[in-house]
C-alpha cells in the first residue's frame, strides 16, 4: 500500500471524493437512502478525506454545533481498505482541524460494530444503544 495521505477538504473535487466514499460505504453497502446520508450540515461541513495512490479510499466529517461542540460524523473506509488505519488517520485528521479550531469537546453518533474503534480513540460511550437509520448506535464522546 503506498503511502496514505489525509486532507482536509479545500477543493471542490475533494469534497466529491469524499461524498463518493461515504455514498459507496453507507449508501450502496449498508443501504442507507441517498437522502438520509447527504443532509442539511454537509454544506457548513469540515470534511476530512484520506487517499491512496491518488484515490480516495475513506472520508469523514466536522459538524461544528451552536453550543460550540463538535460532532464527528460520516466516517466511511471503502471495503478493501478497512483494518489498515485509514480510519483512524481520518479521524486523527479530524481532531486535529477541531483543536485547531478551539473545540474542545467532540461528540459522535458511532455504529454498534465501530464502538471499540472510537474507545481505542479515546471517546466514552454515553447513555442506551438507540436505533438510527435502522443500525444500532451509541452516542459516544471525547475531551480534546
């Protein structure tokens, strides 16, 4: 695998990068509608992509809150790229654009499965497993 690289969003090809990852990864893979997964926050969004010999193979985002919170989400690794890191590089990406900014508390949504990633990150899980889109989630949560 070359090199990985990890950017945060400042063109608008590489804002389709990244909305190409998260549509091959929730969209066509998990079966999440098309309109549930591109919403009201992706144009205020910081979005992170990473790359892999020029292709782009994951993709997150930064939702900055009113209250001053920030709310990571749409964290995708296409399939043949999963369990090598990319993930955790996007989201290191991603804390490191928020403390630049000042926040100093971030807040997720995280798919059951992907729990132990965001632990092994750092986030506390917070309150009951609850149902979003169908797939079982927990609201999840770290101090930076």
């Amino acid at each position: 695998m070359s090199e990985p690289r990890i950017v945060i969003v400042s063109t608008a090809g590489e804002r389709e990068d990244a909305v190409s990852v998260r549509i091959a990864v929730f969209v066509v893979e998990q079966g999440i509608p098309r309109e549930e997964e591109i919403d009201e926050h992706d144009d205020s969004a910081i979005h992170c992509v990473g790359y892999v010999a020029g292709v782009a193979v994951a993709a997150g985002r930064l939702v900055i809150s009113d209250e001053g919170y920030g709310k990571v989400g749409r964290m995708a690794v296409l399939a043949a790229h999963r369990s090598r890191g990319l993930g955790r590089l996007v989201l290191d990406g991603i804390e490191l654009e928020a403390a630049r900014r000042g926040i100093a508390l971030l807040k997720l949504s995280a798919q059951l499965r992907a729990r132990s990633f965001y632990e092994r990150a750092g986030y506390d899980a917070v309150g009951d497993v609850y149902d979003e889109v169908g797939i079982a989630h927990i609201a999840m949560e770290k101090r930076l």
